[in-house]
C-alpha cells in the first residue's frame, strides 16, 4: 500500500511540474505576443527539447503550439478592433504579433469568417456565430491538463454597442470609482473551459490556492484574494475559456507545480463595488459597468487583464452576498 501511494504521490508531483512549465509558457506568450515567438524560444521557457515539448504542449492543451498561438493572436486583435477605434488594421496587426497586414487579414478572416473591418463594424452575429472552430481538439482542451489556462478579458465586445438588457438592481452597487491601482504579483491556480456559474469549480480552484498559500504564511491580512478572467466569452469558444483563482504574494515567492506566479499590471482602472445575492449575479455586475457605466464615463476599456476582488466569505455573510470589486482597466476615450 504505502508502496502504491508513492508512486501516486511521485505521479502527481511529475505532473504539477508539467503543468507549471507550461503556464509558464503560456503567460511568456501573452506578454510577448507582439514578439517572434519561435519554437526554441518557448521551449527554452517551459525547459524542455523543442520536439519533445511540442507534443507534450499539444497533449495538455489540446491544440499545436502554432495554433494556439495565431487563436490568441487573432482574439486579441479583435478586442483592440472593438475597443480601439483610433488604431488603424494595420497598427493591430503588428501589436498581436503578425508579419504584415495580408497575413493579419488571412488569419483573422479564416478564424471569423468576417474580414477586421466587418468586425469593426459590428457585421456580425452577436452571438459570434461567424466564428470558425477549426481545431479538431477543440473539445478535448483541459482534459489532460485541467489546470493549464491561457490568458485574455472578461469584456464583451457586444455590450460596447449598448446591445445588452440591463437588468442589475441599483441598490446592489456600492459604487464606481476610477483610479490608480498598483501593479501586484499573484500566486494562481489555473483553469480552462466553462466556467460561467460554476460556483463549486470557482471553490475548488480557490481551496487548492488556500491549501497552498496558507501553509506558506501567505494568507495575511492585506493579501487580496481574486479571480483574473483571461478571454472574452464573445470570442474565445468556451471549451478554450481561461480563469486563474490568485492571492497577490510578494514579487520574490517561490511556486512550482500547479501554482504558477504572475504579474498583474497596474494603472487606471474603473473599481466598481457590488453586493451580490450569488454566482449567478456576477455576469449581470460586469454587463451594468460594460454597458452601462461606461459609454457615459469618457472612458474605454484598456488592453490589461481585469480582475475580481472578493472581500468577504459569502458562507460567514447573514445573507450570503458576495462583496465584490470588478476591476476594469480603462483609458481615455
């Protein structure tokens, strides 16, 4: 018996280190996307040969490495077309990484089956039925590495068109305020896939961040507990959907295995305060500052991650309310 639970045990540890390695991968691929990111590259980041690493990261993410690559290339470039209408094609196609307008316009079209400037234009279905799923592994993202996640925004390009029902009682919001938030490091646990009104996966994830961090003497008072959505639901299929439960730590915290480190950017952000009954408010919270708040306030959405700050245990609240910051990352208009 005890012979069977090392081996588990040694089993589970090799696996956490692939999947660190490759969270690893995935964030230096966000944060570099306007860079040439090379086969040698990204290996030399997750450590591992570059043949052997290309097929291990097709088998936990459940898409070639170029594949992935070009998808998120292409969703980032369709958030900044929705959100950036002084920036020109071309000028987004060159901040997401690609070689030239032509190649920009190959991907983009293939991927959505509208050209950019359709897509600037809103010459779509809202539902993004013109999205094309050309993966054949599509369904399989997550399955052998449930933990790994990739990275983009929780922001609706439809509701900048003011399309969305806004249904949100008044009362439940405590207020918006905009200013400067600082950068900060977190410790994450990753997910990909559906998430949306998933409370027990939100507290799965949160409870293997909890067991980690408090033995560590993380889980201190001034540490803020948050949610980090990386892609937008009206772009991203959901199979491919990122969320990383995190706890900011100091810069210099050692991690490994599941629990990768980040930074998150700092800078102006839109910090709008709700008291929410459940799980199933929250879309709603995010749709009122989206769709409503925000055509009004002379601002847009900005090109860093937003978040989620929790400030109490819904369990330990009388009504069970979640209290709640949605943190929206906001530029000039």
């Amino acid at each position: 018996m005890r012979e069977s639970e090392n081996k588990n045990n040694t089993a589970q540890s090799m696996r956490a280190e692939y999947i660190s390695r490759i969270n690893r991968v995935i964030d230096y691929i966000e944060n570099h996307l306007d860079e040439d990111l090379t086969l040698g590259i990204l290996a030399d980041v997750a450590c591992f040969s570059p043949f052997h690493f290309h097929r291990i990261f097709k088998a936990c993410v459940g898409e070639t490495l170029s594949r992935f690559i070009n998808r998120v290339r292409v969703q980032k470039a369709a958030y900044q077309l929705s959100t950036n209408p002084e920036k020109t094609i071309t000028e987004i196609a060159f901040d997401t990484g690609f070689s030239g307008s032509a190649t920009f316009a190959r991907s983009f079209k293939n991927y959505f089956g509208v050209s950019a400037s359709q897509w600037r234009l809103n010459e779509r279905q809202p539902d993004s039925k013109n999205r094309k799923t050309n993966s054949k592994n599509g369904n399989r993202v997550g399955k052998k590495c449930e933990n790994i996640i990739q990275s983009s925004r929780y922001v609706d390009s439809v509701t900048r068109n003011l399309k969305w029902r806004i249904e949100m009682k008044k009362e439940k919001i405590l207020g918006i305020e905009v200013k400067e938030m600082p950068s900060v490091y977190v410790a994450y646990v990753r997910h990909i896939g559906p998430y949306k009104g998933d409370s027990q996966l939100f507290e799965g994830l949160f409870t293997r961040l909890m067991n980690w961090a408090g033995p560590r003497g993380l889980c201190v008072p001034e540490a803020k507990i948050m949610a980090v959505y990386h892609d937008d639901p009206e772009v991203t299929e959901e199979d491919n959907l990122r969320v990383s439960a995190c706890i900011t730590v100091p810069e210099d915290t050692p991690v490994q295995g599941e629990v990768g480190k980040m930074k998150i950017d700092g800078g102006k952000f839109a910090v709008a305060g709700f008291e929410l009954e459940g799980s199933h408010e929250y879309e709603e919270a995010w749709n009122m500052v989206i769709a409503e708040w925000l055509p009004e306030s002379g601002l847009q959405p900005d090109d860093r991650l937003g978040y989620e700050v929790y400030h109490n245990n819904p369990e330990e609240h009388p009504e069970g309310h979640h209290i709640v910051d949605i943190c929206l990352p906001v530029k000039p208009l």
